[in-house]
C-alpha cells in the first residue's frame, strides 16, 4: 500500500545515526551507506550512515546488520525518495 507517495518498493535515500564508532569497513555490511564519525546526541561519539538503499527491504537488511553487530540506533530519517 502506498501512502504520502513512498512504497514499500521505492528506493530512497537514508540517513541513519547510531551509537558508537563504527569502522569504515562496515559500509560494505551496511548497503555500501557513507558513513561519518562526530559527537553524538546526547555527548559521546556517534555513526552517521548515508545513502540510497533500493528499498525498504533493504533498509530493513541494514537495521538488522546494525542489531546483529549489537549497535544502538537513534535516529533514522527519510531524506529524498528516488
């Protein structure tokens, strides 16, 4: 079902911000997402991963890569669908 013009098929593109330092050789882990080491929300160091996953199963691929790593999320934010 479609709904505000984003489907579940749609590719787009993700920024996603956890807790922690993750190293570059994650991105390859994480669907190939940039990420961007600096201070986190609440003090501390925190990941931001960024970039266009085909769609949300995809999304979804990376969520559990991140949980099976043990890593925290805080935010995920849908910037620009394709």
């Amino acid at each position: 079902m479609e709904k505000d013009g984003v489907s579940l098929g749609q590719a787009a593109v993700y920024r996603i911000v956890v807790q922690g330092v993750l190293s570059e050789s994650s991105g390859d882990r994480l669907g190939g997402l940039r990420l961007r080491v600096g201070p986190g929300i609440h003090g501390g160091t925190a990941t931001t991963l960024t970039g266009r996953l085909r769609d949300q199963a995809q999304l979804i691929g990376v969520l559990n890569t991140l949980y099976e790593m043990r890593v925290p999320v805080l935010c995920i934010e849908l910037l620009r669908v394709d």
